[in-house]
C-alpha cells in the first residue's frame, strides 16, 4: 500500500497505481443507485473499449482525462478497425464518466492524492495562480513517495518528463521557469517551507540573443565569399573540378555557419574572437562548438554533429590557410565523430515500416485518392477551392504512390514539361526529371497507369483551373501567389488528410522508404531494383540505407520457423511439482 495517498481517498488503500483507476470507476458506476441502468451500461462498456484501444489493463489506467489524453489522441478507428460514430461514442462516454467521477468524489478523481504534509504547505500560498501552479508538483510527489524536505532538481526533472508523457502538451520552459521562481520564493517568505531551492531552467531566446549584425565584420564577409565561391565551378583542395552548389546547398551552408557562431557564444567563446572564417575554424574553438552540440544530443552524436564536423574540415582545407597542425586535429575529430554515423533508417522511420508491412496500412494508403477524388467531385460546384484542394492532395498521394520521388520534384512537376504524353493525347502519362533537376543529378522516369492517368486529368480540367487564380504557368500544383505550390505547405497538407484519414502518420519523403519496404519484402535482396526507382548513384547507397530491412525479414522468417514447431492449443498443461518442505 502507498503510505502517501490521502486518507480521504475512497481508494486509496488498494489502487495499484497509487490513485483512482478505471477499474475504481467501474466499481462507482456500478454501486451508485442514481444513474440509470442505461448510462451505466453504456459508460462500463465505452471505459472497457478505451482501455482495450490503448491496451492497457483497467487497474493501470488512470481515472483523470489528462492521464490518457496522449494515448487517446495517437488512437484513430481506421487503424482500430472501428466506425468513426462508435470510436467518438465511446470517447464521449469515457470522458463523461471521468468527469462523473470526479465530480462526485469531489475532484479526488482528478489526479493522485496529495498528502497531508503538502496540503499543509499549500493552503499556506495566498496566490491563486502560485497554488494552481505548484498543486500538480505537489501531487506528483505525494505519488512518488517524496517527503517535502527532500526535494531537489532530480524531482522537477522528472516532473517535467512525467507532464509531457500524460498531459495534452509538454511544459513549456517559461512555465517550468515560474514553477522554479515561485517555489524558491516560497522558501523564502513562508516560515513551514522547505529549506530547498530549485534550479532555474534558463531563458530560451530568438536566436540565442546574439543579432547577426552583431557577428564581427570579418567573419560575415567571409562566410559571404565563401558561399559566392561555392555557387561556381571551382577546384577541391585535392584538385578536382566540381560544380556549384545548388541553392539549397548553399542555403543549408549557410544555416549551418551561423548556427554554428550562436552555439560559440553560447559555449562563453567571445564574439570579438570570431573574427574570420580560420578563426570559427580553428580547433581550439571548433572542437568547444561541436562538444556542445555532442552535449546536446546526449551519449551519441546527432547526425547534424557529425556533418558539421565534416562541413568544418571541408572549409577549413578549401577556404582557410590553417596550418596542418590544425588540420590534422579537424580530421581527428570529424573521424572520432564518424565512427558514430549510424547505418541505415532512424527509429521514427522504422516505426513506420513496421506499419507498412504489419499491416494494411498502405493497402489504405493506395486506396485513398480515389475516394478524396470522388469526394471532391462531390461538392465541385458548392465548394469549388475546396474541392480542387482535396484533388490536388488526391492526385500528389497517388504520385507519391507509384513515384516515390523528393519533395522538390514533386511540388514543381511541369505540365508538359516533367508530366509527359510519349505517345500522343490519348496515351499514358510518363513523370520525368532530367539530371539536372534531381538532388544527385540521377535522371528519373515513371511511366504512370491508365488509373493514374484519368485521375491526373480530371484533376487538371475540372479542378486544376481553379487554383490558377489568374496566372498563367504550367506547374501541376499551382500557387497562391503564382508558380508552384510551396513544398512545406503540400507535403504539411499530405500528411495531415492521410492521418485524419486511415491515421498513419507519414512525411512526403517516408513514402521512400516505405517503397523500398515494399520492394525488399516482395523481392528479398533486389537493391539494384530500389535503386533505381528511388534514383540512388550507387548501389553502397542503397544497400547502407536499406539493410535493416533485410534483418527484419529474417527475423520475421525465424519466428515463422519457431512456431511451425510450437504444439498445439490444446495440448496437456504441464503439472507443477510438489516440493517437501
């Protein structure tokens, strides 16, 4: 039993969480003569549901709203296999039955007890906002057991990771901020408070505080040059003649340096010694910006770290006269960070190849802009934009779909241009890209079915117009303001319908890798195949990014072996031994 519950606390004594579960709801449903037979029914039965969807047991299931709220927000009934009328029933009736609850047991219900000793210091707060602000503290550690003259950092740390697993949102950082202000002004004015002082999380500010014009003039004009030189054909430091740089590279290059300059000043390296270019670079102030980030980042380093570190050595041979001495300590450090460059896809993305082959979600994911279009088709002439728009999103899935290509590619698809007839007006469409159009100058080519076809151009001639507003371009997916539809804009838009839809979350660039999923569990071992319709160089690409999925299917194999020998369901229980004691 939990020696700090509040004794008040009908279920204090047994609750296996230390507060009220559903399973104490249950028991109140069931033994209050006030509600009819009808509502108890329908609030035991959707209490039941909820804890089956989040799948979890009823005595581990919280009785307050903000407990489950992050659960019940990641629930969708496509993925449950539910109608959308029974899913949002049954969430109404668990979300009145919780209120029930709590309002009859005089807002217990709401969150875990607090014990005498808090409560104690709380009625002691004269402000209202102070005790609404450090009530929940204070019942996070009645439930954790901690007496209030033990608290330190460890617990509002906790506190906080506590907060962002079961509230609707995560604590922002001005709010942690005045929870820690408030407390140590408590200990100081209230004579019964705790002799303790909380760490003050520090301030979060717009860039760091640290103005771009405030950055030396030196070091501005060389991160200038650099990018101008880049934007042209030049020689590597070994000699070998490049291209420019892409906009975006230069973009990203260009991000990078002045993050890099605000990470310095944060780190305590005066602004005035940045005073060039070879002075960021130089290792004795390089290794301090990469160690903070490596910080950061926790035990391993993020693959940002490990790029910056290779993008320093990089413009530190090109673009600098550092002594070897230096290059030499840049190398050691890009080399102690590439050893921790991880092969293969990140957990999020593996989270969601799981899916893909675990279950039918993508079968969804196919079948979907058929049924955007034919509801978009719907109400053309009642809501003529929004109509277009649901088009435009039915016609950019289907082309994600059986063109898995980048996002630039996709939102600057060209009429005539990239989206092509080889064989007259009356053919196929083919989606083309010329090498200099793609990220890694790969020409790409995607012949598109005769389904595909007639979606694309119902999409042009009874949708498509619509969206022009007034201008005149070729750009399948038009712009507000002229040109091309603006790529976060287009892929933000594809992920929320697809997840408000069948309730998987995917990015316009996961639509990649779950095509390389695909591929792989169709035809095991094909990278040539995934190389070539994700337009890969090499086939080292390819074969590093992918093989996670090779293992997977493996182990997926291995299982099927082991069960094949697993007996039978109703096979002689195995009787225990008697032992003498």
């Amino acid at each position: 039993m939990n020696k700090h519950v509040d004794p008040r606390h009908p279920f204090s004594a047994h609750s296996a969480i230390g507060e009220p579960s559903f399973a104490d709801v249950l028991q109140a449903i069931a033994s209050d003569d006030h509600l009819s037979d009808g509502r108890k029914r329908h609030w035991s039965t959707s209490l039941r549901k909820m804890a089956e969807y989040i799948d979890r047991p009823m005595p581990t299931m919280p009785a307050r709203i903000s407990g489950i709220s992050q659960q019940v927000l990641a629930l969708h009934p496509a993925r449950l296999g539910v109608n959308d009328k029974t899913f949002a029933n049954h969430r109404a009736n668990a979300k009145a039955a919780l209120n029930w609850f709590k309002d009859c047991r005089g807002g217990l219900g709401r969150a875990a007890a607090m014990t005498a000793a808090y409560r104690e210091l709380l009625v002691l707060i004269g402000n209202r906002h102070h005790r609404d602000l450090i009530s929940p503290f204070f019942r996070f550690l009645s439930m954790q057991g901690v007496e209030p003259g033990s608290i330190g950092d460890e617990h509002l740390t906790a506190y906080v990771a506590y907060c962002s697993e079961t509230k609707f949102r995560p604590l922002r950082n001005s709010t942690i901020r005045s929870l820690s202000r408030h407390f140590n002004q408590h200990a100081e004015t209230i004579k019964e408070w705790p002799d303790v002082a909380l760490s003050v999380p520090a301030a979060i500010c717009a860039n760091d505080g640290l103005p771009w014009d405030q950055v030396p003039a030196g070091l501005r004009s060389d991160i200038e040059a650099v990018l101008k030189r880049r934007s042209r054909a030049r020689e590597s430091a070994s000699g070998r003649r490049l291209r420019g740089c892409k906009q975006s590279t230069l973009n990203l290059i260009e991000r990078k340096l002045k993050a890099a300059v605000r990470m310095a000043a944060r780190t305590g390296i005066p602004i005035d010694e940045l005073s060039s270019l070879a002075a960021l670079l130089h290792p004795d102030r390089s290794e301090m910006i990469i160690d903070a980030y490596w910080r950061t980042d926790g035990e391993q380093p993020g693959i940002y770290t490990i790029d910056l570190a290779t993008l320093f050595l990089d413009l530190a041979r090109s673009e600098t006269e550092l002594d070897g001495e230096s290059l030499r300590r840049l190398e050691d450090m890009r080399a102690t960070l590439e050893e921790h460059r991880r092969s293969g896809l990140t957990d999020k993305n593996m989270t969601l190849i799981r899916q893909v082959l675990a279950t039918d979600s993508w079968a969804k994911v196919v079948g979907l802009p058929r049924r955007i279009l034919a509801g978009a088709d719907a109400f053309r002439r009642t809501q003529p934009i929004k109509s277009a728009v649901s088009a435009q999103l039915a016609v950019a899935i289907t082309l994600l779909t059986m063109a898995p290509v980048r996002m630039r590619n996709l939102a600057t698809i060209r009429i005539g241009h990239n989206l092509i007839r080889p064989n007259g007006p009356a053919g196929a469409f083919h989606l083309i890209f010329a090498a200099n159009e793609v990220k890694n100058e790969e020409p790409l080519e995607f012949p598109l079915n005769a389904q595909v076809t007639a979606m694309i151009e119902t999409f042009i001639h009874d949708h498509r117009p619509g969206l022009m507003r007034s201008h005149n371009h070729d750009y399948l997916f038009p712009g507000e303001a002229g040109g091309h539809k603006d790529m976060k804009t287009l892929g933000g838009q594809i992920t929320k319908r697809i997840a408000r839809e069948i309730g998987l979350t995917i990015t316009p660039h996961q639509f990649r890798h779950a095509a390389a999923a695909l591929i792989l569990r169709t035809d095991r071992g094909n990278y040539e195949l995934v190389r070539r319709v994700l337009g890969h160089k090499s086939l080292g690409t390819t074969t590093s990014f992918y093989i996670g999925l090779e293992s997977l299917s493996a182990a997926e194999r291995f299982g099927q072996i082991v069960t094949a020998m697993l007996p039978p369901d109703d096979a002689q229980p195995c009787k225990p031994k008697r032992h003498r004691g």
